[in-house]
C-alpha cells in the first residue's frame, strides 16, 4: 500500500528529526501563514501558487532560475549543441530521493513526459521534441526536430507549473490521477502524517540534502537550510494571522492585507516589506463568444472606461505596493514595455469620454453584462464593483453576480448564454512569473480554441506571432514580438490589464535572512 | 368542644393582585376545635379553596395577597408570621391534602423518599428512624404492602393508594390541624367512600381538627360536624351539619339543597310505542398497542378489551343511562355509537341501518345527523374562535342547508334552550358553563336528531346549574320525541332521568334493567357497591331528612 | 376548582385589554423606526450605498461620513441605512416563506396519520442537516442573490414550522369540538380550515417572529463565511464581513452594523415575546 | 426499552437516506466542479477533463450515487477529492478541537443557564427575572461572531487575559488547552446560553404552579429542595429536548467560532470543502453531523426514562 510507505517515511523522518535535534539544540520551528491552505499535493496537477510553494519544499527542477531571470543549473548542469537541437543535463552528483534512493536520469525522462502533459508551454515544447532519453544514470538527453528556444527557460520557470522531477514510480501515476506520495529531492521533508489538508502542513529539514556551491539566487544555487522545521498553518482570518504574528504564535505572514500594515507598523518586533519583487497582474477578462463583447468596439469601449488607478487604489490603498503599466507581462520584466500606453494616458475622465463615444458608436444595445465576483477571495472582491461602476458610467447595463471562488472558476469555464449560466466579465490575477512572456502568457492564446483558457478570443496574427516567437533567436527578436503582441492584445481588447500590486510579507524579527523569489522560499532564513 | 379552637379565622379578606384588585374573600370567619371536622361547602368561585391556602401561607405570590383579618393557628396568626416560621408549621403543625392524587406526589421520586423529607423537614430522626416510621404511617393508612410502597414511584399506585400516600404523609407528624380540598372528588365512588372514612378514623384517634373542602352535598352528610355554605366569598350559612341540612335558614342553601338529585329512582315512565332507533348487537371494541418491531420480538400484544359484547336497545322517546366508574369503557361504548371510534365487532344499527360498515363523512351523513352527542366540558365542546352562530349551522351547512335559513332556525332553537337571539352574534367564552351546555345542546338539536347521547354532560356542572340543564334535557326530549343515551358516572343523576339503566364494569355489562329495578333492588353485588358507596345516601335532600333510619 | 380551567378564555379581549409592556412599546418604536429607514433609504442617506470613491477608503467618522468610510470608500452610514432593506426582506422573505411552505404540510401531517409517517421522516431529515451546511451549500448552488439567499435560509426553518403546526394540530384535534365537528358531517378539508387552522395562526405569527430574528442572523453568518448576498446589495451582514478585516483599524465597520442589525433582532424578539404572552399564553416564555 | 431502541434506530435510517439522497442531488446539481478546485483557476479546459474523467464525475448520476452509498455500507466513504486523503482520516484529524469546543460550551451553558433559569422562575416577575430575560433575548440577538471579536477585543486584546487564537490539544496539558478553549466556548455558548436559560425558566415556572411543588412546600421544606428536588428533575425533560434540536444551531455556531478564533476543527473543513466541492468530503461530513443528531436525539429520549420513572418505552 502506498499510504503505508507515506507513513513510514513521514514517521521516520520525525524520529530522524527529534533524534539528532534533542542532544544538541533545542529545535528550530519556523511557523508561517501562508496565503491559501495547502489542500493538493500535486504540483504537476496544481496552478495553485501555494502547491508550487509547496513543491519547491519537496522537490526540486532540473533548472534553477535566478533573479536576472535566467535558467542556472540546480540539479542538472546543461550543455546545448552548436546547431541548437541537442540538449544535454547532467544529474549533480548526490542527489538522494527522500526515501534514500539515488536520483536517475530516468526518473527525470518520466517527470519531464508528465510534467509537459499538465502544464500548456510544456506541451508546446513537446511537438518541437524528437526524443527524451536517459543516455545513462546520470546523463539525460533531449533532441529537438527543430531549434526551440526557450526550453531551457521552460525547465527553469517557476511557474504556472515548474518541471518538478520526481521518481519514476511517482511520475508514471496516469494522467489526472493525483500523486499524494511526497517523495523529493528537495531540501525540506514532507511530514504527511502531521499534514492536515486545509489546515496545517509540516516539513522538516532534509539532512541528506547536498545543497549547490553557488550563491543562493531564486531557486537557483545554494538551497541552505538554517531551521528543522516549517509548519504552514491556514488562518483564514488576516486580522487572526496579525495577532498571532504580534504574539508570537507565528514567525512569518507569506501576504498580508496592505491595509493592515499599519497595524504592524508600531510593532518592533515584527518586519514587513516586498519578498516577491515579481508582484501579480490583475486581469479583466471578455467573454469573446458572448455578446456583447464579441464585438470589439464595445470592448474597446471597455477598455477606456476602466481605470487603473481606481481598481488598485480601491483594491491595494497604498500605492507603494501597486504599479501601473501597460506592459502585459509584467512592469518590471525584460519583455516589459509601454505599447498601448495610449489607452491608459490622460485623466480617468477623458478616458471616460472616450469610452462613451466608442460605446455609442458601436451599436452597443444595451445588452446586460453580467460580472462575475467572487465573495470569498478578498484580493478579487473589489474590482468588479468598481468596474461595474464605471462600465455604467460609460453606459453598460451591469449586473454584478456574487458567487464563491470556486462556482466562478468553474462557470468561467463555459460559454452558454448568460441566461444559461454564462458570463461576460471577471476578474482574477496571475503571478508575473505565470504571463512574462507569450510562451506561458494564456491570455494572449488567440486561436478561439475550446480549450484554451476561459474568454476565447480569435486572432490570427497573434498566433503567428506567438509561434514566431518559440524560435526567435535573439532577446531583442523576442522583444519585438512580445511589443506586437501586447498591442494586439490591447486593440483588440482580448483582456484589460487592471495593473500590478505586489505581496508584502510580515516576519517577526528573529527571522533572519528572508530570500526574496518569485515564490516565497524556506531556505536561507534563519531563526 | 369546649377547649380552644385550633384554627381560628378572623374577618379574612383576600384580594387579587392584578391592576384592578377583586375581593376573593370578602371577610370570613369561622373556628375549628381539636377533633372536629369543619366542611366550607359552595360552588365554584366561592373561595373555599383560597381559604385552605391562606391557612397553609401557600397563596400563589404575585397573584393573591391578604387585604386584612387574620387566620390563628393556636392563636399564632399565620397571615404575620415569617415564611421560616409557616415554613416550620406546615406539615407538622398543620397540613394538607389535594384534590389530585394524580398531581399531587411527585412523579419522578420515589414515595418513600417524599414520605423521607416530612420527617427530615421537621424531626431530628435518623435514617432508619425515619424509614421506620414511614412504614408505620403507611400501616396506619391501610396501605398493602408498605415496604413495596416506599419502593415505588407514584404512577405505579392507584388514585386511591396515592391519596392515602397522601393523608398518610399530611398526617405523619399528628398535625393539630388537617386541610383537605376536595380530597375525593378526582376518586370514584367506591374509592372515595373508603378515603372518607380513613379521615373520619384517624382524625378521631388523633383528635385533629379538619378543615374539609368539598362541593359534594352527600360527602357533607357523611363527614361534616359542622358546616359553612360559602358563596362569592362569603360564608353565607353556618352550623351543625344536621341543622343547616334540615333546616336552612338562608335562601341559596334550600336553593343548593333542593338541587341535589335524589337516589330514590323516578317513577317509571309510560312508553308510548315501540319505535327502535338505536340498537347495539354484540359490540367489542378492543385497542391494541403493538408495534412491528414488538411483533418481530414476539412480544405479547398489549391490548385492552374496551368494550366487551355490549347489545342494547333505545326506542324513541325514552332515556337509557350507563353507569360505571372510570375506565368500565362506558365513554367507549358511546364513541363507538358515534362511529369517532371503529368498534371491533358487532352491529350498530341506527334507523334500521347498520353503520358499523360504512367509511368516511358521505357514507355516514345520515348517522351522523341521527345521532348526536354532548360532550362533559363545555369549555371544550365549542370552538373558541367561532361565534356561536357559526358553530350551531355548521351540520346544517354541511347537509346543504342555506345559510339564512339555517341561522334563522339557530335563533329559534336557541330560545328553545333559553338564550336570548343575540347569542348567535357572541363568542363561547362570553357565556357561563351551564349556558355552554344550553349551546352545546342547541348545536345537536340543529341536526334534527333522532338520539341524544349524553356523555357525563353534567358532571362538570355545579349543582344548582346541573339541575337546570338536566331540566331543559327533559324538556326537549319530550318536545322532539328524542331517545337519549344518557352516560354518567353519578348514580343520583341517572336515578332521576333515566327510565332504564345499564352498569357496566371494565367493558362489560353486569346489570341491565329499569331504573326503578335496578337502582332500588340491585340484583349484582357490583350494582350494590356502588349504591352503597354514593355519598349521603342516607339523606334526603329535598325534604331536609335521614332516611337511611327508614330503611 | 373544576379540572376543567378556562384556557380559552378571550383570545381577542386579552390583545386590547391589558396595556404592552414599555419594552414592547420601545421594542415596537425601533422597529417602526427601521422600517421606516428602510422604505425611505433615499430620503435618509447622504450618499448612494454603492458610491465609491478610491481616495477615501477606511475614513473615520466626520461630518460628511457619519460612520466613516469601508474599505471602498463607501459611505458606512448609508449603506447601514440601504441595509436595513436587504436584511428586513431577507427576513420577511424567509418567514413568510417558511410559513407558507410548512403551514399546509403541518396540517396535513397533523390530520392524515398516513401522510405523517413519511412527510415527518423527511423533515427530520431536514432537521439533521445543520441548517448552515444547508445553506452554504445552497448559495453555491446559483449565485448569490437575493432570492438564493432567501431560499437557503428558509429550507431548514420549514421542518421546525411543520413539526409546531403538526403538534398544534394533534393537540387541537384532541379537543371536543373537533369531535363535535366530526359529528356534524363536516368533511376533513373544511375542518381542518375552520377548526384547527385557526389554532395555528397564534404560534404561526409567533414563530414567525423568532424566524425573521434568526432569517437575518442566519444572512449575517452567511455573508461572515464569504457565501452571502454580494457587496452591491448591502445588508447589515455583509457590511459587517467586509468590516471585520479591519477591526482592529477600526472596529466601527463592524461596530455600526452589528448594533443596527442587534437592536433590531432584539425589538423583533421582544415583539415576538409579547406577541405569544398574548396570543398564545400557553407558551409562555417559550421560545424557538 | 431495547425494542424502543431498535425501533428508532429503525426508523433512522429512513431519515439517514433521505439525507443521503437530498445532499448527495444537492451537491451534484451545484455548478461547482472538484476538478478545478484541484487545478487551479489557471488550468484549461482539457487538462480539468482529464481530471474530471479520472474521478468518475463523468459518470450518470445514478451509478456514482449507488456506488458512494454502496461504499460507505462497506464503512469507506472514501477520498478526498482534492486531497486524496481518505475522508474519514481527515474528519479524525479535525473532530478533536470541535468536539473539544463543544463540550466546553456545553459544560459553560450548563452551569451558567440552569441555575440562571431556575433563579428567574423562582422570582418570577422580579428583577432577577427580567435580567436574566435580557440578558437571554440579547444572547439571541447578537451574532455570534459579534460576541467572539468583542470578547477577542476585550479579554484578549486589550486586557492580555487570553490567547487571541488558537487551538491546543488536552494532550499538550490541562491548562493550555482550557485557557485557549475558554474564550470560543463562551462564543459559542453564548446563543446556547440564552436559549438553555430561557426554556429551564419556562419550564420551571410550568412545573413551580404544579400540585406536587404545592404538595412539598405544604410539607415545609426549604425552598432550595424544593427547586432543585422537585420542580427541576420534573422540568428537564423540555430542557433536554431543546439541547436535543439545539445541536443543529450548535453546529452552525461551531463553523463560525471557529474561524474567528482560529480553531482547526470540522466547521472549517467543512466550509472549506463546499467552497471547493469536495463530494465524498461534504457527504460525509453532513452525514456525520446528521448522524450525530440523530443519535444525540435518540440518547435524549431515552434519557426522558432516567429523569422520569413514568417513562418506560414499549
């Protein structure tokens, strides 16, 4: 049985923990409230930022990336043939699964294969692949049919799904089946018999854990491990998690509401500031099939009505933590750059003008626009009020329609009438890591496809450009193409990009060392 | 009788509490000597009752106060003393016993435990004293048994068991003073005479004074030194009981006293014709309680044989009384008739038809409106909410009848039993208990029926009201040519209105005759029993005199 | 004194006879006070509910923003005034409802032995299933509008309404006018609208009281879990959900609402209270 | 007594699978969907197909119902959804703190409202009566999460008396668990508080104008013996009844106080697991809880048989 093994290990490591901790030193426990309850261990299966966090604790990518963005080795150091179609890794040496056995190269062939079947960039990069080999124990071996640039950025990225490698046996489990079986190579445990989905995950040092000679950059380098424990305990109650951090009861708050920093602010015992120096990108989508946003004029119209500022001044509060820009991958990374800026120049009220007329002129009937708003998600709840505020302005028939997270995840997902249960309108957000570039942007997918991600919107030139873009040579190639891509997306008004606010984490002061990562990361900090 | 009396009361006066104060006791007095026992007699709403409580300090707080006078126990005034003080008195200077045995001992402890507490209240006694003594009280009122009674909870006794629970605990502690309110009216005949002579012993060999309450003219002959007739707080008439029962000097007595039916059967009435519109052939009714899982146990089905072959017949014109006591199944024979019970077997033949067959309202219309009923509660027997109008043409409205035609016909009928028109337009709860009856009666004289069945229609009724209604009974009888099936429990009653009687006694039938017969020469010794045991038959009450000397 | 007491005495009489009690009499101005507010929202509020404004979020209380501003910088006050709306409906709609649905099943379980078995198993299925659970799981079923939100809430108030009509009806049927009625040929549809019907209505209004109370206490937990009634439709209960993230910069956002909506469940209760001291003395001091 | 007992565990399981029946429709018909609750909201369509298949939620309505119902009569009530963890590991995981707090408002509800309840019908109409009236109609009144901030606010914020939040076994010592326990249970108590209070003080005054409580006072016993001797036991059962159909009311203020205070118990897996439509998760815990009712009902009916002699269940 497959719990059995589970258990045994998480017992195991328990023992191993306590044993070598109670002689020396009094063990170190570092209890943080994460953003959202870890409640699925797959980080296969998982978009869910907190899963990838939590796959980063147990295991490790063949590729690290740093914070110039760039793809380093971490458990594999890499070699590129001359005419771009070979791609060599080769496994670091003392790589141990948490079970005690050592790291293959099969393992990470079956890890690559699963991975690119769950995450949409990896299937891409998949019909550029001839074959994935293990040419020995160590050595792995990818042949392209034709040159593919940005694979090595893929096996690196940290998002929306990174290419975790896990055993063999894990990573044969079939398509859409879950793996529960925490079984890494990374620097941390997971304890599953002290896991309580939804409440409380625990992990503990990995001892066995050789970490890199290099500098610790992002999940590149060194992954040094200073504390014996982590505990992730949910709070779903900020105000709860800001006294429990006051008291003591917790060392560190991954995301605090920025409207209660000021509650930290007198406490000298508590530190906050910007660990994600990536921030997230909130996001209006259309309905594309759904009148009236099949017409582009009246999303136009939309996109001169809405208002940056009001969105992230109602959401954030405190500009210190929101930017906007037009860029859609993000204000701050190398594709950044201010094509479209047009829509967003002026004040709110000559925008407003604007949409009025490019509404008026568009034969807009008045047909509702039925807004979706998720009631129990605090980043989200916001927006859609002030947008349905100003789409009225501007002379939308809005009709704002509260629902939990999880029925707005799952109603985005069709595209029947809105008397049937469809939409027209929602709001959500993506971690800059998930959109910095066409590859990994779904946004941008412009094929109409049913299964691309929910909105649907149809443009051919944006396809070729994002095919265009998989073979670009150079990153000012690259560069171009992402700037025509961003101003289709903005013409045409495939979503409006609502700005960008960056999480601030709390930390009590016996916390030294916190990592800044586009995830928040367990290794360097101290206690 | 020529010591100190033991309880004294003075010019009582007691008042009710609310916003508008009524005088209940509009000052009384009265003395009771050691071995003597006292009655306070009179109708509902004279106060006898207030009075015991002013007596014991146990009016209800908040709801009635003392307004003046006082109330000596050996010449302490109870109306002054601390509570801690009545405290101490009560149950072992004086003490009381209620009308419900049913009510009056806690369900959920045990007798003996009850029995416990009077001694450990009042006595420095030590536990096996104090068990010792309960079974000794419990010997001293006849009870079988007693170390099973001190074992048992309340439900497991008889009424008349608990009520000598009762007396035994009132009188454990030789009180000066016993306090009994209507301590026999919730017992039956045969119960209550026994009851009343346990008090007449123990109060004679322990030379209590007793204060007894009772609405019963007959229990006063049979227990009463001395008598008071009360009346809306007053006492009206006071004296020895052979004095004031011989020789009333007060209106409202000879009025109170004429009322009481006498024993002594009616002469028989002539019949005319032989016309049967009811008759009963073999009738059980039998209730069972069993469930499916009990039956999958193979449990032994629980049933009680309610009504055991009953067979009578009631022509036109004449009045048929069944007596018995609680539970002879009297009532059920009476539900079966009027098909709200589904008799077991037999035949219930109205008119010719048998209506044990038939099923729902439709089938039963014409049963239905042959053979009415009137109920023993007239609080209950009529909707509250409806006016009195709509409760008398609702089987009329039922049977088609049109509405103006029904309520004209509700207004004569009315006058037939002696309320004014306007009633139709009144509530139920604007009319007295007798004139509730006088409706209720109305209300099945709409249906134009061909039977009356009574059940204990009067019982419920003061005396004085409950000669007026059996009054206007024989009146309508006679005017619509009605056959009644007249159910009681009063053997006084049925001795003056019926021209046959039946005794039933647990389902079954022991004695079927002429009043006359069976009243006046009992063949069953049951039938005998129960003459024997109505209270004051030795006494006429019309003619103010002992006849039991006579006979 | 006669077993039988005059139970039924003046059920009209006792209503105009005696003078309410003056916590009736307070109990009854705030709620016709709130009412009030309700009806004239417009006329008593200084802004609009839904009025945002960016650049004064979580404002204290001054004198253009009597109670402070929320965290979209909406006006508190006169959302807690358009509140009251949304909160009385809810609470209307739910006992209404409830009533509506449980008073004919009462009936008809209290009269058809048959139908009873089953139709009370079902309710107390209904019963076992913590209303909560119930409703939360219902709010998700649509979205969270009003009428969803009314519906979630009445499901599990229905069982209690049936099983209070149901006894009502066994006890009323004991009584012998519904026997005299029988006698009298009338059929069963017509008696149970005559004659235990009206037994019904006094605990009916009654309990109806104690459900609107509960309907909006219910509407406040739901918007506290995060599957109430949406922001654009303020109701005291998701006014006070939004407020509690800020609690501890100004606990006023929670404050306001939880005063407003407890005043008025209180003046509902007190009501109640009253109401079944005099319709329906039996009950006395019983509740829910 | 035995054959009453089986007959109402009998007709329990009719009730239990018209609960099955009802949440299993209800949560089947929601437009929620488990597998994006396990990708993620930025997974595709195809990839929430896969997952969809792979749990058997493509399956006719029927087949998945006779297969969970057929599975939990074989005791498993299997996984869950998004965690894989079996269910009933994760109810065990989480049954200790809610029963904790339970039991704690219980125990609070029980010393604070009997004798509440029995002083106001005893003074019936005096001011001890109409404080404890208030203070009941106010417990109704104020939401329960209203009571624990105020109370957090208070005892734990300003005066530092209590913990903030928080959740420790008995296991980690008597006193640290009594001392984070206390706060949320006096929340939660509080509603069960005034209703307990109320109906001892209804059914105390209904029994205090019974004839065997004239009975005893006329034997001159102490008032305390007759309150508690006689009129209490007497007035119990009413007050068992409404602990009985107070547990539902109890649960829902167990999913509120524990989010407020932090409490890692099953009201906030089960909130957490209709918001992400867990199926076998809900099921089992609606089921649980109805159980739980079922079986609490049942044990306070025959409870009636200990607290009164005349109850002997055929």
């Amino acid at each position: 049985m497959k719990t059995f093994g589970l258990k045994a290990l998480g017992c195991a490591a328990l023992v191993a923990s306590t044993f070598t901790a109670l002689p020396v030193w009094a063990e170190t426990t570092l209890t943080a409230v994460m953003q959202a309850p870890l409640r699925s261990l797959d980080p296969h299966l998982s978009t869910a930022q907190i899963v990838r966090t939590h796959g980063f604790m147990v295991f490790e990518t063949l590729l690290g990336m740093d914070d110039k963005y760039q793809p380093q080795p971490q458990m594999a150091d890499f070699a590129v043939s001359d005419d771009m179609l070979t791609y060599t890794f080769t496994l670091r040496d003392g790589l141990q699964w948490h079970d005690g056995t050592p790291v293959v190269a099969e393992d990470a062939v079956a890890s690559i294969n699963r991975w690119s079947q769950k995450d949409g960039s990896g299937g891409t990069m998949m019909t550029y692949v001839e074959s994935i080999e293990a040419t020995s124990d160590k050595v792995l071996t990818i042949k392209l049919k034709s040159p593919f640039a940005p694979l090595l950025e893929l096996l690196a990225k940290p998002s929306p799904i990174p290419a975790f490698i896990m055993p063999k046996r894990l990573a044969d489990t079939p398509v859409g089946e879950q793996v529960i079986e925490m079984v890494g190579s990374g620097p941390f445990k997971f304890v599953a018999d002290e896991y309580r989905p939804g409440d409380q995950a625990v992990y503990v040092k990995n001892m066995d854990y050789t970490p890199r000679e290099e500098p610790s950059s992002w999940t590149a380098g060194a992954k040094v491990v200073n504390v014996d424990k982590v505990v992730w305990q949910a709070m779903p109650d900020m105000q709860t998690s800001i006294n429990a951090i006051q008291s003591g009861d917790v060392d560190l708050i991954e995301q605090v509401t920025i409207d209660l920093l000021p509650l930290l602010a007198m406490n000298d015992e508590v530190e906050t500031g910007i660990k994600n120096p990536l921030g997230a990108q909130v996001t209006g989508r259309f309905n594309h099939r759904l009148p009236p946003f099949d017409n582009p004029q009246v999303r136009k119209a939309v996109m001169y009505a809405l208002d940056q500022e009001t969105i992230m001044q109602t959401a954030i509060g405190n500009p210190d933590f929101f930017q906007l820009c037009p860029s859609i991958y993000g204000c701050e990374v190398p594709l950044a750059s201010d094509v479209g800026a047009e829509y967003l120049a002026g004040t709110a009220d000559e925008r407003m003008a604007k949409a009025k007329e490019i509404l008026a002129a568009s034969g807009y009937d008045g047909t509702p626009v039925l807004m979706m708003q998720p009631t129990d998600l605090t980043v989200l709840t916001t927006q859609p009020i002030v947008a349905a505020e100003r789409m009225r302005e501007a002379g939308f028939t809005v009709d704002v329609a509260s629902m939990d997270w999880s029925t707005l995840q799952s109603r985005k997902n069709g595209w029947q009438p809105v008397a049937d249960g469809g939409w027209n309108f929602f709001f959500t957000y993506w971690g800059v890591a998930g959109i910095w570039n066409p590859l990994v942007h779904s946004l941008i997918n412009g094929s109409g496809d049913d299964n691309s991600w929910a909105g649907w919107p149809v443009n051919a030139r944006i396809e070729e450009l994002r095919a265009a873009y998989l073979t670009a040579g150079s990153l000012d190639e690259q560069k171009e193409i992402a700037k025509e891509i961003q101003k289709i997306t903005w013409d045409d008004a495939f979503y409006f990009n609502a700005g960008e606010f960056k999480s601030v984490a709390a930390w009590r002061t016996e916390l030294k060392d916190v990592p800044a990562g586009p995830i928040t990361l367990f290794w360097g900090v101290s206690k | 009788m020529t010591s100190a009396p033991v309880l004294s009361v003075r010019d009582l006066k007691v008042v009710t509490t609310a916003r508008n104060p009524a005088e209940i006791l509009k000052g009384i007095s009265f003395d009771i000597f050691p071995g003597e026992t006292l009655c306070l007699v009179g109708e509902s709403g004279s106060g006898k009752s207030v009075t015991s409580l002013v007596s014991m300090d146990l009016l209800p707080r908040g709801e009635l106060a003392v307004a003046g006078g006082e109330v000596l126990l050996n010449d302490e005034d109870i109306t002054k003393a601390s509570p801690s003080r009545t405290r101490a008195l009560r149950g072992s200077e004086m003490a009381m016993i209620f009308q419900e045995p049913m009510t009056a001992l806690n369900p959920v402890l045990t007798i003996g435990l009850q029995m416990d507490e009077v001694f450990r209240a009042h006595r420095d006694m030590r536990k096996p004293e104090r068990k010792a003594a309960a079974l000794e009280a419990f010997e001293s009122v006849s009870l079988p048994d007693p170390a099973r009674i001190y074992d048992s909870f309340p439900h497991q006794l008889s009424g008349g068991q608990r009520q000598r629970v009762m007396i035994a605990m009132a009188l454990a502690l030789k009180p000066k003073l016993l306090i009994a309110d209507e301590p026999t009216t919730a017992l039956d005949v045969t119960t209550q005479k026994q009851i009343l002579e346990l008090i007449q012993r123990l109060k004679e060999e322990q030379n209590t004074a007793v204060l007894f309450i009772t609405h019963d003219m007959g229990v006063v002959v049979d227990i009463a030194d001395r008598v008071c007739v009360m009346r809306h707080g007053e006492i009206v008439e006071t004296g020895k009981v052979q004095d004031v029962l011989s020789q009333p000097k007060e209106q409202y007595t000879r009025d109170l006293l004429a009322a009481v039916p006498s024993l002594t059967p009616r002469k028989a009435r002539p019949q005319e014709g032989q016309e049967k519109v009811l008759e009963l052939i073999g009738v059980n009714k039998i209730f069972s309680f069993q469930s499916f899982i009990s039956k999958l146990l193979g449990h032994e089905e629980h049933s009680v044989h309610a009504v055991n072959d009953v067979s009578f017949r009631l022509d036109r014109g004449r009045t048929l009384g069944i007596v018995g006591e609680s539970g002879s199944g009297k009532s059920s024979v009476a539900r079966c008739i009027l098909r709200l019970e589904d008799p077991t077997s037999g035949a219930v033949v109205v008119n010719g038809n048998d209506i044990v067959p038939l099923r729902g309202q439709k089938a039963l219309a014409e049963a239905r409106r042959a053979v009415q009923m009137i109920f023993q509660d007239p609080n209950r027997s009529l909707n509250p909410r409806l006016r009195v109008g709509e409760s008398l043409i609702e089987g009329p409205l039922n049977s088609g009848e049109a509405r103006a035609e029904a309520m004209a016909r509700a207004g004569d009928i009315l006058e037939i039993v002696r309320l004014p028109r306007e009633s139709l337009d009144r509530y139920p709860h604007q009319f007295s208990g007798g004139q509730r009856q006088r409706i209720a009666i109305a209300r099945a004289l709409m249906m134009s029926p061909d039977v009356i069945v009574a059940d204990e229609a009067v019982s419920a009724l003061d005396v004085s009201v409950q000669a007026q209604v059996l009054e206007l009974l024989a009146e309508v009888q006679k005017r619509q040519n009605l056959a009644v099936l007249f159910i009681t429990h009063d053997l006084r009653v049925a001795a003056q209105i019926c021209d046959d009687v039946m005794v039933m006694q647990r389902g079954k039938v022991v004695e079927f005759g002429p009043a006359e017969q069976v009243l006046a020469h009992p063949q069953h010794a049951y039938t005998r029993d129960l003459i024997n045991a109505a209270p004051g038959r030795d006494w006429d009450f019309a003619k103010g005199r002992n006849i039991g000397a006579l006979v | 004194m006669k077993p039988s007491q005059s139970a039924q005495k003046a059920p009209r009489s006792r209503l105009l006879t005696n003078p309410p009690h003056w916590t009736t009499v307070l109990a009854l101005v705030v709620l016709v006070i709130i009412v009030a507010i309700a009806v004239f929202a417009p006329a008593v509020a200084n802004f609009e509910p839904t009025q945002l404004n960016a650049m004064m979020r979580l404002k204290p209380a001054d004198d253009t923003y009597w109670m402070g501003t929320d965290s979209y910088g909406r006006d508190l006050y006169s959302r807690v005034i358009y509140g009251a709306q949304v909160s009385l409906l809810v609470g209307a709609g739910v006992s209404i409802g409830a009533l509506v649905i449980g008073l004919p099943l009462g009936l008809l379980a209290g009269w058809f032995r048959g139908l009873d078995a089953v139709l009370m198993r079902m309710m107390d299925g209904m019963m076992a299933i913590p209303g909560i659970l119930l409703a939360i799981a219902i709010v998700a079923l649509t979205d969270a509008g009003l009428t969803t939100v009314i519906i979630a809430i009445m499901l599990p108030e229905i069982p209690q309404v049936v099983r209070l009509v149901r006894s009502r009806v066994l006890s009323t049927r004991s009584e012998t006018f519904v026997d005299a009625a029988v006698l009298l040929g009338t059929p069963p549809l017509r008696l149970i609208w005559r004659h235990l019907l009206p037994s019904t209505i006094a605990p009916l209004i009654v309990q109806g009281t104690y459900i609107y109370a509960s309907a909006i206490l219910t509407e406040a937990a739901l918007s506290f879990l995060g599957v109430g009634i949406g922001t654009e439709t303020p109701t005291w209960g998701n006014i006070m959900a939004e407020g509690r993230l800020y609690f501890a910069l100004n606990p006023w956002l929670v404050y306001w609402p939880a005063i407003v909506l407890s005043l008025c469940i209180l003046s509902i209760n007190l009501l109640g209270d009253a109401l079944r001291d005099r319709l329906d003395p039996k009950m006395k001091g019983r509740s829910i | 007594m035995l054959s009453y007992f089986l007959r109402r565990l009998l007709t329990a399981i009719p009730v239990m699978f018209f609960v099955a029946v009802f949440i299993f429709l209800l949560l089947r018909l929601t437009p929620g969907d488990p597998a994006q609750a396990i990708a993620g909201d930025q997974a595709t369509p195809a990839q929430l197909e896969q997952i969809r298949e792979s749990l058997g939620l493509n399956e006719p309505l029927s087949t998945q119902f006779f297969t969970w119902v057929g599975r939990m009569a074989k005791g498993d009530f299997g996984q869950s959804l998004i965690s894989q963890q079996p269910v009933l590991q994760m109810i065990g995981q989480r049954i200790g703190p809610t029963i904790a707090l339970a039991l704690t408002a219980m125990g609070l509800t029980v010393l604070i409202s009997l004798p509440m309840g029995v002083l106001a019908a005893w003074r019936h109409g005096g001011l001890t009566d109409r404080a404890v009236m208030a203070f009941s109609v106010i417990g109704f009144s104020v939401p329960i999460f209203v009571i624990g901030y105020v109370l957090i606010g208070v005892f734990a914020v300003n005066l530092r008396w209590f913990p903030v939040q928080g959740y420790k076994p008995l296991a980690d010592g008597f006193w640290p668990f009594a001392h984070r326990i206390f706060l949320p249970g006096l929340a939660l108590a509080s509603i069960y508080i005034a209703l307990v209070s109320r109906m001892t003080r209804a059914s105390m005054l209904e029994v205090l104008r019974e004839d065997y409580v004239r009975t005893a006072r006329a034997k001159g016993l102490s008032e305390i013996v007759v309150l508690f001797r006689h009129a209490l036991r007497n007035a119990a059962i009413p007050i068992l009844t409404v602990v009985g159909t107070g547990f539902a009311m109890m649960i829902s203020g167990v999913v509120v106080t524990e989010t407020v205070f932090n409490i890692p118990g099953l009201g906030r897996l089960v909130v957490d697991a209709v918001l992400a439509r867990d199926y076998p998760l809900i099921q089992a815990i609606i089921l649980l809880t109805a159980g739980t009712y079922v079986v609490i009902n049942l044990l306070i009916d025959l409870s009636y048989a200990l607290t009164d002699p005349r109850i002997r269940y055929q």
